[in-house]
C-alpha cells in the first residue's frame, strides 16, 4: 500500500449504474447498496423488463420497502427502451420523475436483453424528444453481432452505432455504462460534453487474465468481458484523472451461485457488498484518493443535473473480509466479488 491518509470523508457517493433485480433477490440485496450509497441508478432488465412508467413505479415501491430502517436511500428508475417504445409515455415518465433516464440494450446483447432494441433507426423519435427534455440515454454498447469477437463489441459498437447516434442527435445526453476499453476512454474523452462513462470497480481492479487465473473463475465473468491490460491502465488512468466525464457505477450484478457456477454460467460480477471500499483500493494504488470524490460523488450528479449528496462517510484504512456467501430467503445464496477475501479500506460506522 502506498502511503496517503488513514482515513478519508467524502460526501456520499452515488452508484450511477446498478442491478437490483426483485424478489428474494431484490430484499438480500439492497441493504449492501442502501448502507453507503444515497442514490443508485436502477437498471430495468428485469423479467418482464420495466418498460412502462407504471412498472418503474411499482418496482421503485418495492425497492424502497427493502430499503433498511435508517437508511436514506432513493433508488432511480430507468425505462428498458425496445423497438416499440410509447414516446408519450417515455417522456411523460421524465416529466413526472418516475425515471431519470433509458436504457438501451442492443437485443441479445446481455442478461435480460432478448426483448432490447433490435434496430436504433426504430429509436430516433425516441432520442430526440429525450435530447429536448435533457433525458440521459444510458448505453450497453456492445453489438451482438456473432461474427465479431467478444473483445471487439464494445469497440464496434462505439463506431457503427454510438458515433452515429451522436451525430444524429446533438445535445443528447449519453452514458457509455461500463467502459471497459480504450477505445471507449477516447470515444468519452474526445466526444462533446455531453457523452460521459461509468467505470466498474471490477474492470478497475482486473484484466482478462482473472477469468482463467487457476481455472475457470465465473464470479469473475461479466459483460462487457474483462478486457487486456491496457485496457484496464486506461481506465484506472481517466477514472483517477479528475476528468468529469467519468464517474462511479458498480454494475454490481447478483446471480444466484449456482447460476453462475454451472456450464453455462450467467454474466455479473454482485460488487456491491465493498464497492465504495474497492474503488478506494484503486484510488490509493494510483495515489490519488483526493480525487475519488469527485468521481464517486459529484460528476454523476453533476451530469444528471442533480445536486451532490450533502451528508459525508468516511473510509478508514482498516482491512476487512469480504462475506464468501450471503443467504437469499428461498434458501439459495449470491457470492459476492472477492468473497472471502479481503479490502483494505473499510467504512467507518463512526
Ligand atoms: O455482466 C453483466 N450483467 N452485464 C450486463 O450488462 C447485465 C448484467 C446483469 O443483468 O446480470
Ligand atoms: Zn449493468
């Protein structure tokens, strides 16, 4: 460990990209989120995927009743956007603040994507009402082309389709979720002000090598996938930068174990049970934990046009060990990243 303070406040971060599915899943997993983070981005690909303001309404309801006595949490809601999309009801959603953004999920691309969008043309009248009313469009983009290989999705999705859509549509605001490549740190460097990126802690800390490291490791598989080293030193570099492009989102993700550890295991790494204490590992190994702040608790709502969190939590470098299993209430459990493991920086319960 490199040197630097012992403890540090920050004001309270946000996670601008997560999954909290629902059920028994959605009750286990909401209180590692709701104990540090004031605000979370929720993700929609639920089964059926939140494609109505109705259903965002419902879920946000039974997200906030799984939220711990104690805790100040406001989840916000996105809209899965698909080929059939209601435009009134998209911005009417906005307009009421039922949702803060929407989501596009290239169909096929990912966990719960089969019904995302299958052709963007079908998405212009869409994306230009949501650039009128300042409604970010937040991107999974990788295409699902089978030709091109699963390194390069992200790359070519940034190019034949993202590009584009930039183009097409200025003033839209757009989040590249979990870059995971230099070409997406470029993309978000060199685009307009209002194209930004979240950054998972995981493609942070790992290179593709962890999935095979020893044998096969699901729990470190994810999509997109790990990428190669330079790819991860990239995104440690703009992460660290103070650029205020890029900012905090787990993309923390639960599977069941077993879901994961099988022959054809599921994508998602859950982060969520030491996400703040695991970016804070990258910003001390980068020395620069002046600056996750700003990428933890102000670039996010500073982009989506929301005031910071006024409340702090501080981080102390105390190791801790990561729980190796956490019980859902149908008697099936969820492994968290680095379970059984350890971080090195802990949350201070004061
Ligand atoms: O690894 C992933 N898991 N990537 C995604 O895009 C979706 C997510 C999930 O919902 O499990
Ligand atoms: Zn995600």
């Amino acid at each position: 460990m490199n040197g630097g303070p012992e403890r540090l406040s920050l004001r309270r971060p946000d996670d601008w990209h997560l999954h909290l599915r629902d059920g028994p899943m959605l009750q286990a997993v909401v209180p590692y989120t709701a104990r540090v983070f004031g605000r979370a981005i929720v993700m929609p690909n639920l089964v059926p995927p939140v494609t109505t303001a109705a259903a965002a309404r419902a879920y946000r309801e039974r997200i906030l009743a799984a939220v711990p006595a104690g805790c100040r949490f406001t989840p916000l809601m996105t809209c899965y956007l698909t080929d059939r999309t209601d435009v009134e009801d998209l911005a009417a959603g906005f307009a009421e603040a039922t949702w803060v953004a929407a989501k596009l999920y290239p169909a096929g691309a990912t966990t719960n994507s089969a019904a995302g969008v299958t052709d963007v043309s079908a998405l212009d009248a869409a994306l230009a009402r949501m650039a009128e009313m300042g409604m970010p469009l937040l991107v999974h983009g990788e295409v699902t082309d089978r030709s091109i290989d699963v390194f390069d999705r992200e790359a070519v999705f940034l190019e034949r389709v993202l590009a584009p859509i930039v183009r097409r549509v200025p003033g839209l605001k757009v989040v590249v979720e979990h870059a995971t490549t230099e070409e997406a740190v470029r993309f978000v460097e060199e685009g307009p002000d209002t194209v930004a990126a979240t950054i998972t802690a995981h493609h942070l800390l790992l290179n593709r090598n962890a999935l095979f490291e020893g044998g096969l490791r699901p729990h470190h598989y994810c999509l997109p996938v790990l990428k190669r080293e330079r790819h991860r030193l990239a995104l440690r570099r703009v992460a660290t930068s103070g650029s205020p492009k890029f900012f905090l989102g787990t993309d923390s993700a639960p599977h069941r174990t077993g879901d994961k550890e099988c022959a054809c295991g599921c994508a998602g790494v859950f982060s969520a049970p030491a996400a703040l204490e695991l970016y804070a590992e990258v910003f001390a190994e980068e020395n620069a934990l002046d600056r996750l702040e700003a990428f933890a608790s102000l670039n996010g709502p500073r982009f989506y046009g929301l005031p910071a969190n006024q409340d702090k939590v501080t981080l102390c470098r105390r190791e801790a060990v990561v729980p190796s299993s956490i019980p859902l209430a149908d008697g099936s459990t969820v492994t968290p990243f680095r379970g059984g493991g350890s971080v090195f920086w802990s949350l201070d319960r004061g």
